[in-house]
C-alpha cells in the first residue's frame, strides 16, 4: 500500500506533465478466469460478450470525460483487459477513432491491444491492423504446456507461437510477450531457454513477471489452505537473473524490473504510468489519474457491468450520468504523489530526477530521513546518485522493494 499523507499541498503548478497523456481502455469479457488473477474481469461462460453495448458505453464516457484532457496532446492508447482480442475488431475501430478525433495526437501515437494466442486468428489480427493499432502485446505467460495448463491458461505452447509468428507477420510495428516466471518446478534453465526462444522468434519487448498469489484468486485460496505448490524466493531470484542474461545476451535491455525491450521499442505507455504522465481510464472498472490545480485527482470506474452498460443510455444531463460510472475519487496532494512517484520511479533503471521531483511537486523530496536512507543504501551499492539522478544498480534490481519501502 502506498503511504498517505497529510500534509497540505504547495501552491504550485499541476505536478503531473502536462506535455501528454495516455487513454486506457478496459475491456472486461475473457475466455476464462485464470486462477492467478486478480483483474477486473468476466468469463464468456458467464456472460456473453456484449461487444456494441460496450462500445457505446465507452463512447458516452469518452463524451463525458474528455474535456478534462483536451488540451493536452495524446501519447498512447492502451486497450486492456479481460481479453480485448475478444472485441469485435469493427467495434474496437469505433473506440479508437473517436478517441483519436477527441484529441490533438503526436505522430508517433502509440496504440497498444493485449491479445491472448487462443483468440488472436488472421480475422482479429488484420482488423487490429485496420483499425490502427501498432503494437501488439500477446499473454504467452510460457512455452511450456505443464506450466500453461497449471497457470490455467487456455492456449498451447503450438498457439503461442504462431500467435506472435502471425502478429509479425500481420505488420504490426512492434509485438510484445509477457512472460510468468517461478512456476512450481520450473529450473531457472528453463526460464531462460523460453525468454531466449521468444526473443529469438522477433520480438522488440518482452515483459517477465513472477509468479504472485493474490487474495481472491483461485491460487491464493489454495495456498492459504497450503494446497499450492511453489517455488522458493532464492529459485524464483534465480530464474530472474537467468531470464535477465538471456536477454540481455540478445539485444534487450532491462530498462524496469520486468520489461525488456531493444533500443526504441520501451512500451511507451507503461513509461507514461512509471513517469508520473495523466491518463484517462474508459470503461468498466477503470483507473485514471487527471491533472489538478494542486495535485492530482484518481478516480476509479464502477466495477458493476450491469450499471456501466445503463449508464450511456440515461436521458439525463451530462453532469448526472457521471454519477453511476464512478466507484470512488480521491485526491492526490503532491506528497502523496511524491510516494508514488519514488516508488514507480525507481522501477526504471533510468531512476528519478529528485531536483525535476522537487520543481514539478512543489514538496521537499531530500529531506533529512530520506538523506539517510539514500546513504544506506549507497553504501551497499544498491542505489547509485548521480547528480540529482538516483537510481538502482541493475545488479541490485531484486532489492527494489526493500530501497523503495525505506525512501516512500
């Protein structure tokens, strides 16, 4: 959890960039729940997709919400989910060019749509194409079909790869795959064999992120019987160096603690999130954080389908219908988003400008506790200062969250 502070904000100028921003689009429908996910979403099997209800849901919400960011270039589009592979590509189409018309965009506006290999076929890949979209990301989560059965997952590892053959293949300028590392069994050979043979199918990123077990979830039910097998924390830190030496050796450079990526191909995106940039979140339970005269604001959407999908058609003031799409709102004075800022920040092997911090937020970021701590870890080669600059070792990436918990 992050810290919260109380302090009052600093008379000061927005501290979140004003120079873009990214939109975030949920989409909640998936082929089935996997047992380690803890994300907003709907199994197919419960309800079918409802793909143009959806769509104008999201459209009157973009309707309500875009003025808060107008005059403000667009970066990036994500579309998230849930599955968004499962959206009718012709309605996903709608999104995104009323997105793009809302907006003044950059040229090299980045729009990304996570794809699972069971429904990315040659119809959703060229609609994709069609309808603008220039990065793919594909949940491959492994090339093993023990593990992919285990982390229940509904593709082979035959799927998988033809997923990214065919999403290269299709034109898109960058694909990507994530990758689910510390698996009960899995040696940290393996580990780096599959990230090695992705990178060597093509790919310019690739994201590897460890095995969690959240309350909630099927897996975190059945480890807190003890009825679920896992890994050691030295196995699961061995198959993070391994992977990180695979990739590496291929032209990949670790630029955040999970992502990977050849020169120019970091997911944008996700920088704008590690940065501290504003995003619009659209559609059912979706976050956004908007730009405030002093601070910021976060609000989140309302995780009920049945009420985000009555919303758009309630002949009521704009002003009224906001009413039903939100679950909560808070305010972020700047020390808050301080904390946010040391803790996403530090994730980067680029770090933070504490100097840039302290101009942007208007609070104090070396004070005497922090000076201290900073020192501490200095000494032990985990943190490296340069200038106003702080960042982690590379060497010393598996200790981000001991550094990050001491700093926030």
């Amino acid at each position: 959890m992050l810290a919260v502070h109380t302090a009052q904000p600093a008379a000061s100028s927005p501290p979140l960039p004003s120079a873009g921003f990214g939109v975030y689009v949920h989409f909640p429908w998936c082929e089935r729940k996997c047992p380690y996910c803890d994300f907003l979403s709907v199994p197919v099997t419960e309800r079918v997709v409802q793909a143009g209800p959806y769509t104008e849901a999201v459209l009157g919400e973009l309707d309500l919400r875009a003025a808060s960011l107008s005059a403000h270039p667009l970066r990036t589009i994500f579309v998230g989910g849930g599955t968004p592979s499962l959206w009718d590509p012709v309605e996903l189409r709608r999104v995104l060019t009323a997105i793009r018309a809302r907006f003044p965009t950059e040229d090299a506006l980045e729009v990304t749509v996570e794809c699972n290999p069971s429904s990315f076929d040659e119809r959703v890949a060229e609609g994709l194409l069609a309808a603008g979209v220039n990065r793919i990301s594909l949940g491959v989560q492994s090339l093993s079909d023990d593990r992919l059965r285990f982390l229940g997952r509904v593709h082979d590892t035959a799927e998988a790869l033809a997923a990214v053959q065919r999403a290269l293949r299709t034109g898109f300028e960058r694909v990507s795959a994530d990758l689910i590392f510390g698996v009960a069994g899995q040696t940290p050979g393996e580990a780096a064999d599959e990230a090695r043979r992705l990178a060597g199918l093509g790919l310019t990123h690739l994201s590897a992120y460890a095995l969690t077990i959240e309350p909630g979830t099927r897996f975190g039910e059945r480890a807190r019987r003890g009825r679920l097998p896992l890994l050691s924390d030295d196995v699961v830190a061995e198959c993070f160096t391994a992977i990180e030496e695979a990739l590496e050796g291929a032209g990949f450079a670790h630029y955040e603690i999970s992502n990977y990526a050849h020169p120019g191909a970091e997911a944008r995106h996700n920088l704008g999130y590690w940065r501290g940039a504003p995003y619009l979140g659209l559609g059912v339970g979706a976050f956004g954080t908007l730009p405030a005269t002093h601070g910021a604001l976060r609000y989140r959407n309302t995780p009920n389908l049945d009420r985000y999908l009555g919303f758009a058609s309630r002949p009521t003031a704009a002003l009224d219908r906001v009413g039903p799409l939100v679950a909560s709102v808070e305010p972020l004075a700047p020390p808050t988003l301080l904390s946010e800022r040391l803790m996403l920040g530090l994730r980067l092997a680029e770090g933070i400008d504490t100097a840039e911090l302290e101009r942007t937020l208007g609070v104090p970021v070396l004070t005497r506790a922090r000076e201290r701590a900073i020192e501490r870890w200095t000494t032990r080669g985990a943190l490296v200062r340069d200038g106003s600059r702080l960042r982690l070792d590379k060497r010393h990436f598996l200790l981000a969250d001991a550094v990050i918990r001491d700093l926030v």
